[in-house]
C-alpha cells in the first residue's frame, strides 16, 4: 500500500469514528453533566487518579471558611453539622456503592482505613473459633494495601499469603482469616468478581475485605447485595471529592456490634465528651471513627457529591462500558500495530472504567500526550492509563485521545 492511499484510508476511518462519537455524545443521557465541572479544551483521562472539581464547590468551601469558621466558630461543630459530617456524607456515598444507610464513615486516608478494616477482619474472624492465622492479600495490590496489611499481621500474629485474585478460591483454607482484595486493579483496570470471591471467603469462614478506589463512582458494587464484610476507598478519584480528600470505611451492620477498632478514637466513643478514661465504643459506624475529622476537607467532599443527585450508577457504568469501547476500537484503528497493547481484559464483566495499554516507549509518549493537552498518566515501567469519568468524559474526547496517540507514536520512535 502506498503512502497516500494508507493515509487516505486512514483519513476515512478517522472521519467514520468522529461521525460515531458525535452520534454517542449526542445520544448520551449523562452528557449534560460534563457542564457541572471545571474542565479545559483538552481531554483529561486521569479521574481515576484526581476527580475534576465540580463548579459549584468553591462557593460552597468559601463558606465553611468564612461564615461557619470565620463567624460561627466553635459553635459550627453543632450548628453547622461539623461533628456528625463523618456519618453524614457516608450516608451519602452509601447508594453509590450498594450500602444502606449507618454502615459507612467517612475520615482519614484509605491506608489507615485498611489498617483498621485488616486488624478489625483478623479480630472477627477470632471470634469464630482458633487457627486462623493467615491474611491473604491480592498480590498485585495497589502497594499501599500490601504494607499496611503486612503491619496488621505482624502486629496480630498472622502470615500474609500473597495471592494472585484469580487464584484466592484455591488458596482459602481453615487458616484463613481475612482477605484483602481491589475490586478494580489500579494498574490493568481488570475488574474482579466481588459476589464470587465473597462467596468463596465466606464459604471457607473467612472475612472480606475490599478495596472500591476504583469502583466507587464507576460501576456499582453492591456491598449489601453480595454481603461484603468490611470495604474502604478513597473519594478523590471517581467521587471528585479533591486532592487528599477523606477516605471511607463500610462496617456491615451485621459485624458492627462486634467491629473492634485498632484505632478506638475517642470520636469512636460512646460518649465523647464524657472524657471518662475507659473506653466505650459507639454504635453503628461512628465505631470506625478516630479523632477529629478533617472538616474543610470533608465538606469539600460533601459538596462535590452534589454532582451524583439524580444520578444512576448503572447509566454510569453503561457509558463506562461504551467509553472504554470506543476508545479500544479507535486505538485499533489508529494507532500502527504493534505499537501498544491493552492489558484491560475486553470482557466487560472484567473490566473496570480504564483502559492501560502497554507500550515501551510509555514515558515520552505520555509527556507529548500531555503536552497536547491528552492527560492520562503513567505506571512505571512501561503502562499508560487512561481513566474514562463518565460523568464528564465524552466519546468525542475517546476519539481525539486515540487519535493524538497515534500522532505520537507516529512522531516516537519505537525502541
Ligand atoms: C487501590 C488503592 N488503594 C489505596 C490507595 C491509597 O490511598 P491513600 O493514599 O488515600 O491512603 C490508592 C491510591 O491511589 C489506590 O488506588
């Protein structure tokens, strides 16, 4: 094939795939919310690291600084609803992930969140009898799970087994008393199968613990529905909370008279401002409190939840699906083959809302991509991420994406 008849038939292809996107846009029920949020002319693919900010929520900030802190001062923590904000806002990601109301809380980061989830799952698995002294700990964990499950096992008394997620059902045994697994895999986007894997941990006396960093706010999850145990997860990313924002922790109602907390908190007591010595644990979730919340940060995340009013996480995941597609299928047909290749299963029962493709020269291509105004992020080595947010990304932006990737690679030689 010469020069100008490829390029022609890349010039078609390209003009089909444009025609398609303005079609899926204008037929895209979620598409009026891209206006809700502050964004540029460019494409940004990295809400699966930092959400964008909703429009509204400045204002809103500038609120709890000037008047609920400037004027009201102390007297915010009652009329302002500073003190029960942690339980208050779980309330409100709780639909979001198939919770009921009074299982979640919302304070610290998701790291600590596993520290306490871990020790918690380690110590309600006690209950149920001697002998259980092994955690098992998804092997390609996000590394911050990894460490501190490490820490809560040498602290308790437990081995860690690392265990790749596909293989957990055969590593379950007698021994085990907790396992730590990521619904959606921060590196391949793969999605696991939290009703089956639950299953399995329960059928062998096992508590589960999941991480939802990225599933939250991009497909649903149902924690109740499945009977998860214990859950944490961050609300920077799928959730817009902000850079830093607090973390959540789910205590099924089932396990929460029995939760002990490895970090009992006095704003997890009973009676806190009793400042008696002894410690009484609260009820419900405000049992997986520990000091005093980050407030200008939590009603940062307060506000931003706005944005999901109205909101179905099924069309949400139904467009994930749809975004991650076309954008598999314009790679495809742009980018000169052999170039990248997705490590993001096709199957959409085991695909979460990213799409990663490796590629060797992974570092320069992301700085051009960046560069033209393309944002998705790297995973070192040699692993580009793109994150599909579907409540502000758009076929037209999947389109252009792939096309500026493949005028890159055009322009990096392969090494
Ligand atoms: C799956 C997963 N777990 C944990 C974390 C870290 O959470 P934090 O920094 O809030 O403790 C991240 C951060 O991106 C993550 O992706």
């Amino acid at each position: 094939m010469s020069e100008t008849s490829r390029d022609t038939s890349r010039d078609t292809s390209r003009e089909t795939f444009r025609e398609r996107a303005a079609k899926l846009d204008a037929a895209d029920p979620l598409a009026p919310q891209r206006e809700l949020f502050a964004l540029d002319d460019g494409v940004y693919l990295d809400g699966n690291s930092l959400g964008a900010l909703p429009l509204h929520v400045p204002a809103r900030v500038q609120d709890v600084l000037t008047r609920q802190w400037g004027e009201l001062r102390i007297r915010s923590w009652g009329e302002s609803g500073w003190w029960t904000a942690p339980e208050r806002i779980g309330d409100r990601i709780a639909p979001l992930v198939g919770a009921a109301a009074g299982q979640i809380v919302v304070g610290d980061s998701t790291s600590v969140n596993v520290f306490k989830a871990v020790v918690a799952a380690t110590r309600l698995a006690s209950l149920a009898g001697e002998g259980r002294d092994e955690i098992l700990v998804d092997a390609t964990t996000f590394p911050t799970d990894g460490y501190i499950a490490a820490s809560a096992a040498r602290l308790t008394g437990h081995r860690i087994v690392p265990v790749d997620p596909a293989d957990v059902t055969g590593a379950l045994g007698p021994r085990t008393a907790a396992v730590l697994l990521n619904q959606v895999d921060f590196r391949t986007g793969r999605l696991h199968d939290l009703p089956a894997l639950t299953a399995a941990v329960h059928a062998a006396g096992a508590i589960a613990v999941w991480d939802l960093c990225h599933s939250a706010g991009a497909l649903p999850v149902g924690l109740d529905e499945h009977g998860v145990d214990l859950a944490v997860g961050c609300t920077y990313k799928y959730l817009n909370g902000g850079p830093g924002s607090p973390a959540y922790l789910y205590v099924a109602e089932r396990h929460q008279a029995a939760f002990d907390s490895p970090l009992p908190g006095w704003n997890s007591h009973a009676d806190p401002f009793g400042m008696t010595p002894d410690y009484a644990p609260a009820d419900g979730s405000v049992r997986g409190r520990v000091g005093t919340p980050d407030i200008v940060s939590m009603l940062t995340l307060e506000a931003a939840l706005d944005v999901w009013d109205g909101v179905s996480v099924d069309a949400v995941r139904a467009k994930s699906l749809a975004l991650t597609d076309f954008f598999l299928e314009c790679v495809e047909a742009y980018v000169p083959q052999g170039r990248v290749v997705s490590v993001t299963p096709v199957a959409h029962a085991e695909r979460g809302s990213q799409v990663a493709l490796r590629c060797a020269e992974a570092e320069p291509v992301m700085r051009r991509l960046i560069e033209r105004g393309v944002v998705g992020d790297l995973r070192r080595p040699d692993v580009l991420r793109f994150g599909f947010t579907p409540l502000y990304v758009g076929f037209a932006d999947a389109e252009r994406a792939a096309r500026v990737l493949a005028e890159v690679l055009d322009e990096v030689p392969a090494g």
